[in-house]
C-alpha cells in the first residue's frame, strides 16, 4: 500500500481502483458527430465555464461564455497540444455558441503555449480573472513541458447590443505557483511517463468563505522509498490533487497546501481537479486516461470522483472505486475532459468530442491512420452533455443532452425515459441508467 504523504491527504488506492467496472450506470452512449461543430475553423477540446466566485455561471447581460483550449483546424489533431491557446464562446441560450476569437487578442500570455485552468467574473466590477496553465517558455526554440500556474488579471467582459461579447484588456500575467519539490515533484524529480503541475481551478469554500485554487499535481516519491511496497515501476504512478491557499482581492496570492487526494500507486494524471458543492457535501471530480493506471490496474479514460463532508476530507471515492462517467467499449476515447457542474436537483457534465469511429486499446494507433482519417476521426467540438443523479456516494447517468447544450440555470430539462415509466406506473423510483432525451 501507499505510504500517505501528509496526514490532511486522502489516498486513492489500488484496492478502490480494483473495483473499476463499466456498468449500465456509469457507461455513455455513443456519440455520433453533430450537424454544425461549435467552432468551423478551429480544434476546441478542455472547456470551461465562466463563473462568479462563488461557483455560479455567470449570466451577463443575459450571454454565458465557456473558454476553451483551442488550435487551428487545418492542423493534425495529435499536435494540437503543442500550440494550444485560449479561445471564448458565447450564447443566449446554452445550446449554440459564437466564436468570439482568443481571449487575450493580440496580447502574449506566459509559456509557449496555454493549457487548461479556470476563468471567474466578478459581477460588481465586470473583472476577469483567468487562471491557466503556463506550458514551456515563450520564446523557446524546443518545446518544453516546464508547467507553472498562471493567472491573468486586469481584463473585463464587455458586452456590446451590436457586436456581442468580448474579452478587454489590459491584461496582467503572472506566475501563480511552481511546484515545492516537498508536497508536489518538481519536473527534474520526475520519474514517470508524464509530469503535472497544472490545470488550476479556482474555488470558493461555500461554507468558510475562504478561497483556494485547486490543481492537478505529482507526489514525490523517493527512490527507495517503501511505498507501492517498495515496487519501483508502481512508484512512478504518483497523480495528486493538490491545493493552494488564494485570497478574494489578490489575484496572484497563492500558498501551498498539501494535497487533498494522492494517487501513488494508482494513477499518474489526476486532470482538471473541480469540486461541485451540494446539500453540505464536496464532490471533486478528475478526469483520467486508461494508460496513466498503473501495472496490474484496468481503468479507463473516464471521469473519476470522490465526496467528503469538508473541502479537506476525507474523501471516499464515489461508487465506491471513484468511477463515476467513462465511454463505452467499442468507443473508449470518444470523449474526454468532463467538467461536472450543479444544475437542480443533478449535476451535468460536459465534455470535449475526442476520437470517434476508432475502438483500437490505444490512441497511440491513431498515428497508424493516414492524416486524412486522422482528421476524420477526430470530433475537435463539444460533446453531447450527460445528465448525473446523485444519492450520497452514488452517482448514476439519468440522460444526455445534445452536443453543446449547456442549460441556462433556470431551464427546465425534459424527464427521462426512466422518470416517464416511473410517472406512468404511478410511483417515482430513482431513475437509472436512462439514456432518453
């Protein structure tokens, strides 16, 4: 078993992550490409959500806006990370979105290229702050995969009654952390397939008030060390969601904490960390892949989840293995990078259109392809959303909603199939696994 690296840190474990099983409950249909992709002219992929601070989505002027890692289309999809910028998208409605171009216009953010993070409006300034992932430096002739949190302050949301939404600057961008080495491996300590330090969500605890920014990380491990009972192939599977201290007017104040949840021996990517707050419980979701589990596990590239009755746990993973959304198994990479949010009395989750039509155990096999049906293959917009029911520690998929629709907060959703029979047989059981529109 693990060693804990901190006495505030829950572990995940080899013996939850054996539990791992697809079932009707926890598997999406499959996805079939939409008539219109979101963006004509360029790949979107990880998304997010405009929020307030304190975790609504913000409505201004009656537009919602998600920002989006965004490349140009006419570029392969397999190198869509390496130049990876900031786009924005706005709708009256949550279910058609117009391209509003990049966030920071003509402006440089840090790092060669830009990954995920987290974007909140404040609704009594009209201010923005954009917390992102810095990858590599900008000017570099090689890229590098150097990771640092960033956050970009000083820009505001205009909305304008002819020309739509827009991003204004000026914008200020600065480092928010680097990894310690003690509580998150720096990049020179790594010893596995993939290093993190990434991917910073910004989030208000509901019930103290204070302000953290959540993100995804590695927990060093020693050589030597007697964790994954001393295996030193395990030990390279080191994920961690880690956690800093931030604060309500300084966009750059940023203290590190130890990690709420460490995946030594278990996994080594615990992506895009994000806690949805509901009836006094934490739910922090994760995204992950099959590849990142380590030797002896069988995981998938899923959405993973864990519920604690304090943002510091401890956490139990949800459904008992943490598994809480994946793809089917003839489409195992057809989505990925789910972000759950609370509508009502459920929460729903988005995510991007990966590879589709494509059932090999490995994306490694897409390069095999010729790049026309690699382009084919690839979807580059936003997925079908999936409606979550959530009892306690259970979760369960009720239904989904077309590519794209982010409901509006108060928009009512269409009763699934199961709640149909249910009303119609005079009783109103919990719905499972129902997959009506």
């Amino acid at each position: 078993m693990s060693e804990r690296p901190s006495l505030d840190t829950t572990a995940w474990t080899r013996e939850h992550a054996h539990g791992i099983e697809r079932t009707d409950d926890n598997t999406a249909p499959i996805i079939y490409p939409p008539a219109e992709k979101t963006d004509p002219d360029n790949h979107i992929w990880d998304t997010w959500l405009l929020r307030t601070p304190g975790g609504e989505i913000a409505e201004v002027n009656g537009y919602r806006v998600i920002v989006a890692l965004s490349a140009p289309n006419d570029l392969l999809p397999g190198k869509r990370h390496d130049v990876a910028t900031h786009r924005f998208y706005y709708s009256t409605d949550g279910r058609q979105w117009t391209p509003g171009g990049r966030v920071f216009g003509d402006t440089d953010p840090l790092g060669s290229r830009q990954w995920a993070g987290s974007a909140i409006y404040d609704p009594s300034t009209g201010a923005v702050s954009l917390y992102y992932t810095a990858a590599g430096s900008r000017g570099e002739d090689e890229l590098s995969y150097t990771q640092r949190l960033a956050v970009a302050h000083g820009g505001s949301l205009v909305v304008d009654e002819d020309d739509g939404v827009s991003f204004e600057g000026p914008w200020t961008h600065d480092t928010l952390a680097r990894p310690d080495g003690e509580w998150y491996e720096r990049e020179e300590q790594s010893r596995g397939m993939i290093y993190t330090f990434r991917d910073p969500w910004y989030f208000e605890d509901p019930e103290t008030g204070e302000a953290y920014v959540l993100f995804e990380g590695n927990t060093p491990v020693p050589e030597g060390s007697e964790a994954c009972d001393g295996d030193p192939v395990q030990q390279e599977f080191n994920g961690s969601v880690g956690i800093a201290r931030a604060a309500h007017d300084e966009p750059t104040a940023c203290e590190l904490l130890p990690p709420l949840i460490d995946g030594v021996c278990v996994n080594q990517e615990l992506e895009r960390p994000h806690v949805v707050y509901r009836d006094g419980t934490y739910y922090l979701f994760i995204a992950s892949h099959k590849h990142t589990f380590a030797p002896g596990l069988d995981g998938y590239d899923a959405l993973y989840g864990f519920a604690a009755d304090a943002l510091f746990g401890e956490y139990e993973p949800l459904n008992g293995s943490g598994l809480v959304l994946t793809n089917p198994a003839n489409a195992p990479f057809q989505a990925y990078s789910w972000l759950a949010y609370g509508h009502r009395d459920e929460i729903l989750v988005t995510s991007f259109f990966n590879y589709y039509d494509y059932d090999r155990p490995s994306l490694d096999d897409v390069g095999l392809f010729p790049e026309p049906e690699q382009f084919r293959r690839f979807g580059g917009t936003l997925a079908p959303t999936v409606r979550l029911g959530v009892d306690g520690h259970e979760t369960w998929i009720r239904g989904t909603l077309d590519h794209g629709h982010l409901p509006t907060r108060d928009e009512e959703l269409p009763e699934t199939i199961d709640e149909r029979i249910g009303r119609l047989r005079g009783g109103h059981d919990r719905d499972r696994g129902g997959y009506g529109h």
